[in-house]
C-alpha cells in the first residue's frame, strides 16, 4: 500500500530583524499547509542574517534554549495546522556550549527529537567552529506520527557515511535545512559548478540510500555587519527528490518561495529490491573508513 506524503520547503529570505524573519516562516508554513503539505522543512538558522559571516560575540545572544520560545511558538503552529515541522534553531545548551540544532515538531505540536549538526565548517565567510559545538547526539533518525526522519544540517550534506549511516537506522526520507550561497565576486562558471556540486551530491544520496530527500536554502544577498567582509549570495534553488534521485521540485535561485511535491515512502522498499546496494555491502572490507588517511 502505497503512503503518500505531501512535504513542502519554506525557501526563505532573512533580515536583520528576527520577528521579520519568524513572520516570514509562519505565512511561509500557513501557504504550504494551505497546499496540502502534511511535512515543512525551514532554512538553517531562519530567525537571524546567517551571522556566522563574522566572529563577533554579541551573535551568541540569539542563542536560545530547546525547549524555549521556538519550539513552543511553531509547536503550537504545527498542531494548529496538523502537520510536522522542521525547524533549525540557534540553541544554548548551557553557558559556554552552543549549538546549531534542527528541532522536530510532530503534528500535535510536541518535540519530537532534535538534532545537533555534526561536521562544522570553518571557511570564509561560514566561521561556524566559533559559534557551535559539534553535535554529539549521532546520526540517529527521529520518529513521528508520519514518518521516520533522517534530518542533517547544511555541512552534513557533504558526507555520505552520514546519509548512510540515517538510513541504516530507519530513517524513511533524509532532510537537510542549509544556508549556502556564493561569494558574489566569483566567476559565472564557478558559481554554477558549485551549485551543481551542491544538487548532484544530494540526489546522490538519495539515490545510494533509497530515499526521497529534501534539501531547503536560503536566498538573497545578506550583508555582514563588518562591512570589510564579503557578503554571502545565497543561491536558493531548494529541491525534493525521490529515491531515485529524480526531481519533483525545485526552487528559483533568486525568489522567496514554497517548493512542493508529493513523495511515496514505500517506494523505497522497491527501489532497494531493484538496486540493492545495500544487500551487496562489503560491511567486512569497510573497516578502514574509521581512519582519517589511508598513509
């Protein structure tokens, strides 16, 4: 029997005020669920300027605790609207350790289950080690009325053991929240590849593993408040594929947006029958992927 799912992605455009940005995200989840969506995924850290451009100290007072004002302001939207969220929030888990978290909201409002990004990136322009601890909760899907959620955060998506890893635990259909763009002084040509690296990665994924996958971005041009640093281009171009990697839905690389699809989560029982990668693993030849270089 076939389970049907209809999921939506808030393609979203931050400013400097945070109430603009939660205003944003609720109409942004009132159209989707006006569309039918029973699953929304927002953009990494929604509720500020993707702040990591710079190290500066006075970005840790967005921090927030889980459960805290988010979860229980979206809680409450989610079972008003009857569906599950996925929300990434800025979290403060005791003083000194910080986190960037993606938060579950089941249908009746309640956390789920969160998720602490695990592979932080420290590059121009993305100095996250100076915000967030790395996660430490693992690779562990979490479990809702609708389904079994494999959610990573934005670096994460760059890794395969990670996807693998969610999918060998149940995981029914993987969710990455992201803010990436381009730095606007790099090369047509640049730009380009590296959005394409961005798509092609993730539907390998989905295609590896069997899963249906959404991947939601930022978009627009956001500022640092150094105005020395290079402000960041974030390209959009949000995307729903299915386990074959084929693509229900993509966004515009320039407009606020909701991109929506239907996905079928019993598919993935067929699409393993026929590529079954994961009967066919060499789980006893695999050891030396726990080391860091094969010198």
């Amino acid at each position: 029997m076939d389970r049907l799912l209809k999921v939506a992605i808030v393609q979203q455009f931050c400013v400097q005020n945070p109430q603009e940005n939660i205003t944003q995200s609720i109409q942004g989840i009132h159209e989707a669920a006006a569309q039918g969506a029973k699953l929304v995924l927002l953009p990494e850290l929604h509720k500020s300027l993707y702040f990591c451009q710079i190290e500066d100290p006075q970005y840790f007072s967005l921090a927030e605790t889980i459960p805290g004002p988010s979860t229980e302001l979206f809680g409450k939207l989610a079972k008003e609207l009857n569906l599950a969220l996925v929300i990434s929030l800025f979290e403060r888990r005791a003083p000194g350790i910080y986190h960037n978290t993606a938060v579950v909201l089941d249908t009746d409002g309640s956390i789920s289950g969160k998720y602490r990004k695990m592979h932080i990136p420290d590059d121009p322009s993305y100095y996250e080690k100076f915000y967030f601890t790395p996660g430490d909760l693992g690779f562990t899907p979490i479990k809702t009325s609708i389904g079994t959620f494999g959610v990573l955060v934005c670096w994460d998506q760059w890794y395969p053991e990670a996807a693998r890893l969610m999918a060998l635990a149940g995981a029914e259909i993987l969710l990455y929240p992201s803010a990436i763009g381009w730095d606007p002084n790099d090369a047509s040509d640049e730009k380009q590849r590296q959005r394409e690296a961005w798509i092609t990665i993730q539907r390998s994924h989905a295609i590896a593993n069997g899963l249906p996958l959404l991947a939601s971005n930022r978009v627009g041009i956001e500022h640092s408040i150094d105005q020395n640093q290079a402000e960041i281009q974030f390209w959009g171009t949000s995307f729903i594929t299915g386990p074959q990697g084929e693509m229900f839905a993509q966004g515009s690389e320039s407009n606020p947006e909701i991109v929506l699809a239907e996905i079928n989560l019993s598919r993935t029982e067929k699409v393993r029958q026929m590529w079954p990668y994961f009967r066919d693993r060499r789980i006893d030849a695999y050891s030396s992927l726990t080391q860091r270089y094969l010198d």
